[in-house]
C-alpha cells in the first residue's frame, strides 16, 4: 500500500471566544492517499470548514488553537510547524478552492496578476531561489516532485528535458513567459477566450468564471492536496454543474489528491471516492462513497440521507432529523447524537463509540474500509 | 487574439507583453479618460495643476507674476483693485496680490508637507496596528500602544492642542509646522487601521496565504494596494483641511508675522480684518480669502476624480465611455467547450498562437 498523502491523526481543534470555549474539531482522523478524492459532510457548524482551513494552518490562531493531534502531510507534522515557516508548505504543497468566488480575487488586480503571483513563488522554489521547507524527517523538495501529466506538458516549454540544473537556474522567465503559462492554466479550467480575460478586473467576471479563475489559481501552485472548501455552494445551480464538472475532469488530469468539503450530499456523491460524515466535530462514519450511501451505519447519516430532498419524490412533507445541532461548548456526553437519535440506550450516555469497522455490505468492498461511530451500527439498517 | 495589442470588446488595447512602457501608456490613457468624462474632477486637476505650477514659478523666478516684494511702499494707499494693483493696496501702500502670490509657495507646502508626513507616520503606524494585532504576540503589544497613544492625541481638539504647542515652541512658521504635524498623525492611523483590519479578512487575502505568499508581501501588495483609494483620496482632501487650519492658526497670530518678509494667507486675513474695517476696504481680506477657498477647492475637486481613477470598477466604467456597467462577456455553454477544449487542453498550449 502507498503512503499516504495526509494522515490527519487524532486532531482536536478548540476556539476560545470570551469564556467559552467551543471544540470546533474533537479527535478527527483521516488519511488521504494519492490521487484519491475524499469528501466530507455535515451540516452548518460540524467542524468540516474548520478541518480544512486547520491542515493548511490557515484558522486565525488565536482564537483556534490545536490542542492535540498531527498533521502529517508528506512526511512532516505541520502541527510541528512554526508558524513562519508554513507559506512554504502552503501553495506548492497544499493548494486550497474558497467557498465565495465573489471575495476571493483580489479586486484591484487584473486575473493575470492574480495567477502568476502563486506560479511565481513556484517557480522561484522550483529554481531554488527561495529556499524551500526543510522541516520534519522527509524534506520538501520542490524540484524532484514527481511530475504530473498536465504539469510536464505545462514545464516542457520552460524547461528543457534533461537541461543542466545551472542553465534551469540560470534560466530567468520574463513577463511574456509567466503569461504564457497564465494563458495555460486559464485554458485548462475551460476558459474560451483566455487572451481577453487575462486583462480583466475580477468584477468584470462572473462568478462560474471566478470559481474558475481559482481553481486555475489553486492548480498553478502544482499542489499535490487541493483542498476544496465548498467550491460550488455559492453558486447558481447550472453554474454549479459546470464547476463540477470540470472538477470531475480536473482530477483525472492533475494528479493531486482532493479533500472536497460540502454540506451538499449530492455534489459528494458526483465527485468523491470516499465519504467522511461529520457531526459535532467528529467523524461518525467513513467509507466508500458507494458504500455509505447504499447502506450508511450510523443513524445520523441514515437520517442525513433520509432527509435530502428528492425530484421523485412527490408525496408527502419532506423528513428532518428532530432536535438541534449541539452547542459545541457543551456537547452531550458519549455519542454526540444521542439526543437525537432513536437507537439511544444509556451506554450511549456513557462512552464515546470508537469509529469501528462494519461488516461490508457487498463482497466487493474491503474488509476494514467502512467504519461507523455507533454501537449499534448492525441495527441502522433496520431503520425506517 | 494573436494581433499584437489588437483591441479587445472592452475597448482596451490588450499589452501584448511590452511591459512598462505600455502600461503607463495604458495609465495615462486612462488618467485622461476618467478626466475627460468628469468635468468637476478635470477642473479641480487643472486647478491643482495650475497651482502648482504658479508656486514653482514664484518660487524659481518671482518677477514674472509677482511685480512688487512683500514689503514695499507702491505710493498708492488703500486702493481698490485696479489694473495697477489687481486686488488693491492697503493702508501701508503694499500691493495685496504681490502678497498673497508670495504666499502661495509657503501655504501650498505647508499644506502637502503636514498631510503628507501625516499620510507617512500615521499610515505606517496604522498599517502596522491593524495588521500585526494577533492576541499573545509582540505586535499586539505594539498595536495597543500604537492605539493608545492615538485615542490620547485624539481626545484633544487638534487645534487646540496645535495651538498649544505652537505657544510652547515659539511663534513662527516652522514651530506651527511641527505643531500640526503633531496633532495631525492620529487620524491616519485610525482611518488605516480600521481599513486594514476590514480587508485583512477579506477572503482573498486568506487566498493569497492559502497560495504560499508571505505575510509581509501579503500586507504590501494585497492589503495595501486596496486601501490605497480612500487613503489618497483622503490626503488629497485633507490638504485643504491642513492649509485651513495653518491659517486659522495664522488667523489667531501665532503662526507668522504679517506684514512681514513672508506673508501667509492667514495672518494676511487676521492683519486686514483688525486693521483696517471690513465695510471701508473690503478688497483686503477679499484677497487672501480667495486664494484659500480656490486652493481647498481644487483640491477637493481632485480627490473626487482620484476615488474614480484609483477604484478598478469605475475606471473600467470610464474607460469604456460610459459610467453604467456592461454585462460581462457572454460565456458559451460548458458542455461546447469540454467537446472543442478538452481534449487539447495538456497539449495545446505549447504549440498554440500565443501572441509574444
């Protein structure tokens, strides 16, 4: 089996507000492997927002801090990490997709601007004019990264197969250049007509064509983790398809592993391979998206699922799950859905259920793949 | 596309990687179209213009606009103004607009001088209050005492405590100089600092972080670039705030001594308006009135027509000859483009007719 790309072990992620203190994130693992694009839901304030941002480091610290729990992208703990040290993990290594196309391009400066700053700073790492991460007990080396198909086409114009590391070093790229490889990017995200949109402000755009304009930022690092924190929430319904869409292209032809953030079940199950379901900060089941949708183990996802809105569907009001969301600076004791759920029993109460294997439902799926937070997982599929 | 600087449907010539020259080219070109399509904002650059260049006439070369010194005895006694003496004499025989172009040189830059340092000290102050803030760290230590000493100046009324200053220093020009540069400051910290900590959480900026750009770069090239609109267009207003105040200042008597071998505006009107009666000889302080309200004026004038040119939206707006906005460019449908882009998109940018 291949190492992962990031294995989150065991993290806890607390915010201090006045006395409160609230865990946003509590004892969260997860492991994303090459290539693979994992999903994760929940619903507002699950902790799925607070995930994301916390492995890039990219949470306000204070009030968040980290209180337990690694890290560990490509070998290195970035808990570890000081602080000044992560925009050199970030951009080339972890690439992140914001959820509000509208703010996330600086408004002052024109789209190519935009892009070229971050294919930049690659390039200045690339070229080892800015030192790279040194950190952990694998070093980041930023130029024996193991090329994609997109990127080798992308650097092939710029560097030459097999040239002399001096000549790479020596070889500095001017404007026309950078708007090459701009114009590059800008046609790999679909844009038609890449050549008038370079010149333009973000507000002359709209925001399928922003959402676009980031993703191309966010590949244009060359990430091997792109992190995409709801990327299409913000926007209409056809427009919404269309970003998926060339989501759904893009990870076949950028070979980085995706971590997907969504409150929307629909757009997980189009583009991941594996589902994480949050509630109250943690992971209460994992599995093959396939999986966890045809027969869900724990009675929260059941419900989620139960309660999703279908075009099929016309009789009758929709379903919700009863009860609310816990307030995550008290959260129940035990099993965080206790209150809510209808296999409750006093044990629930009383101990937190570890985040176990089921039995598969089919023979097509590994033994330890699907994993449920609930002592009474065998008995959810029982339920109406 | 491929045309070198072929004009694209917004009507801008596309630089086709010429680099510096064309785009102060492009800057010019849009400085001059903003201008043109606002009438207000063109009058109050010429204005400024003019005024400019009128001080660094009086300054190199005084006797072309200026016909008599600031002290000297024409023979002619309270006069009103004539094609002799354009705003009259008075009651000493001195030429009152000899006077009040002598004084545009020292009132101007007094004027850019206060607020400019201000801009500069109260800017980097506030830029760095409202940046570095984070709890538990020394720049939050340094922000609270950036903050402190800013709510300490700004508890006095800056006039007052200008002309206090001025009194404890000494009377004269530079004394009064110092005196508002001093009380002059704090605004710029609050205006910047409240601006940075609006725009420090805006998304892109946690975009830029997210892309690997440092923090430092983040604070000069994101946050800055975007304050930089109300903070010129407010320099450029506070100018006049400034000139106003050196002559109120100049008006009590504190700043400099009129008549005297450097008139100012201020101590001109607190001269003409104790000596001699208002009703008798109005073309006394008449003059020097003047020359502050068209001063403030112009550069009132031109501060509005900085916010257009510096804010991207309106310029395009300008640019494009009209202030509505057009839709942005129509998008054909994904679906055309996956079958016509898709599968080309690795392999053709390398051999496509990119423009160099």
């Amino acid at each position: 089996m291949t190492e992962p790309i990031l294995r989150v072990q065991n993290l806890s992620i607390t915010y201090t507000v006045g006395a409160g203190v609230f865990q946003a994130v509590s004892d969260v693992s997860l492991d994303i492997y090459p290539g693979q694009v994992v999903g994760i839901v929940g619903e507002t304030g699950c902790g799925k927002s607070t995930l994301a941002q916390a492995i890039p480091r990219l949470m306000p610290e204070p009030p968040a801090s980290i209180g337990s729990g690694k890290i560990i992208f490509r070998g290195t703990d970035l808990v570890q990490v000081p602080k000044r040290k992560m925009p050199m993990v970030r951009g080339t290594g972890i690439g992140m997709i914001f959820q509000e196309p509208l703010n996330s391009l600086n408004p002052a400066y024109r789209v190519f601007d935009q892009i070229v700053e971050s294919i930049q700073i690659r390039h200045f790492r690339e070229i080892g004019v800015v030192k790279s991460f040194q950190g952990g007990e694998v070093p980041f080396d930023y130029s024996k990264r193991p090329t994609t198909k997109v990127s080798s086409a992308l650097t092939r114009s710029v560097i030459p197969e097999g040239a002399a590391e001096e000549i790479v070093k020596q070889r500095i790229r001017t404007r026309s250049d950078y708007r090459k490889e701009v114009l590059d990017y800008l046609r790999l995200v679909r844009i038609n007509d890449p050549e008038t949109i370079i010149d333009l402000y973000p507000h002359e755009l709209s925001g399928g064509m922003r959402q676009r304009i980031m993703i191309a930022m966010a590949l244009s690092e060359k990430p091997s983790l792109l992190i995409a924190d709801e990327p299409t929430s913000a926007l209409d319904v056809t427009i919404q398809a269309q970003v998926l869409t060339l989501m759904k292209d893009l990870i076949d032809e950028v070979d980085a592993s995706i971590l997907f953030i969504s409150h929307d079940l629909g757009v997980i199950a189009e583009t991941a391979d594996e589902i994480g379901v949050m509630y109250a900060g943690r992971i209460i089941e994992y599995g093959p998206v396939d999986e966890v949708f045809r027969s869900p183990r724990h009675p929260y996802t059941k419900m989620l699922l139960a309660a999703a809105p279908r075009i099929y569907k016309s009789d009758g009001s929709l379903r919700s799950i009863p009860g609310n969301v816990p307030n995550l600076s008290r959260p129940p004791s035990g099993c965080r859905f206790h209150p809510r759920c209808p296999l409750a029993r006093p044990v629930c109460k009383e101990k937190t259920p570890p985040l176990a294997p089921v039995t598969p439902s089919g023979p097509d799926t590994p033994p330890d793949a699907h994993r449920s937070a609930c002592f009474f997982s065998e008995e959810v599929p029982g339920l109406p | 596309m491929t045309g070198e600087g072929k004009a694209t449907p917004q009507g801008v010539t596309a630089p086709p990687g010429k680099g510096f020259v064309r785009s102060v080219q492009e800057s010019l070109g849009t400085f001059w179209r903003v201008l043109r399509a606002n009438p207000l904002s063109f009058l109050g650059f010429l204005m400024v213009a003019i005024i400019c260049l009128t001080a660094l006439i009086i300054v190199v070369a005084p006797h072309l606009l200026v016909p008599y010194g600031p002290q000297v005895n024409t023979g002619a006694y309270s006069k009103p103004p004539s094609s002799s003496h354009l705003f009259g004499t008075d009651a000493n025989g001195f030429d009152i607009y000899s006077n009040v172009m002598l004084a545009l040189p020292i009132d101007l830059g007094i004027g850019i001088a206060i607020a400019g340092a201000a801009l500069l000290a109260g800017g980097a102050l506030g830029l760095i209050a409202g940046f570095y803030d984070r709890p538990g760290t020394v720049g939050a230590a340094v922000s609270l005492t950036i903050m402190r000493l800013t709510d300490i100046f700004l508890s006095f009324p800056s006039l007052i405590l200008a002309l206090a200053i001025t009194r404890a220093l000494g009377i004269g020009v530079w004394e009064t100089v110092l005196a508002i540069g001093l009380t002059w400051w704090p605004y710029y910290v609050r205006l910047v600092r409240g601006e940075v900590l609006a725009i420090k959480h805006l998304p892109y900026v946690t975009a830029a972080r997210a892309a690997g750009v440092r923090e430092n770069r983040i604070l000069l090239r994101h946050v800055v670039r975007n304050l930089l609109e109300p903070i010129v267009v407010y320099f450029t207003l506070d100018i006049g705030t400034v000139l106003v105040t050196y002559s109120t200042i100049g008006f009590i008597g504190v700043a400099s001594k009129y008549p005297g071998p450097q008139p100012e505006w201020g101590a001109m009107l607190a001269f003409y308006q104790s000596a001699g009666s208002i009703n008798t000889y109005p073309w006394e302080v008449f003059a020097p009135g003047l020359a502050i309200f068209i001063t403030v004026l112009a550069f009132s004038l031109l501060g509005d027509g900085l916010r257009d040119i510096l804010d991207p939206r309106t310029r395009r707006a300008f640019v494009r000859g009209t202030v509505s906005h057009d839709p942005p460019p129509e998008l054909p449908p994904l679906a055309s483009a996956e079958v016509a882009g898709a599968p080309s998109a690795a392999a053709g940018p390398v051999d496509s007719g990119v423009p160099t």
